[in-house]
C-alpha cells in the first residue's frame, strides 16, 4: 500500500484536533497501530489502541518510528516540532 500524507489546515478552534483524534480511534479500533504525536498538549483524552507521544522533539519522534510499522501517524501540529 502506498504512503499518503494528508495536510488538515485552518484557524484554531475549527476542530482540526477532533478530526485527528477521531481518525486515529477509527483505525485503531480497526486493529491498526497508530502512534499520536501531540507537540501542544491538544489531546483531551486517552484514544484506546493509540500510542500517545507529547513531545517537541523531532528526534524522539524519529526513535518512537524507527524499526517500527505503523498504519497511521498523526503529528498535532506539525509547528510543534
């Protein structure tokens, strides 16, 4: 299967977060892996089945992903890195 990157762009508040959250839930209760990257403290609540990463740092990303298989990764927002 091909990679695909998807950009969610708009003003805050508009429910970017929500549609991330939401999205990665979905593929997580489908049995995929998915690892969260929040870089603002966005997330309000744990997402069963989703590696949550709070994190500034674009190397601990890198050594979350290394050697690793994921379905999905989310980066909330990618600014934070």
């Amino acid at each position: 299967m091909k990679a695909l990157r998807v950009l969610l762009y708009g003003k805050p508040g508009v429910g970017k977060t929500t549609i991330a959250s939401s999205f990665a839930a979905n593929v997580a209760r489908r049995g995929g892996k998915v690892l969260y990257v929040d870089t603002e403290d966005g997330v309000l609540e744990p997402i069963t089945g989703v590696t949550l990463l709070q994190t500034t740092s674009y190397h601990e990303v890198a050594q979350s992903i290394t050697g690793k298989r994921f379905n999905l990764i989310v980066v909330d927002t990618i600014d934070g890195l």
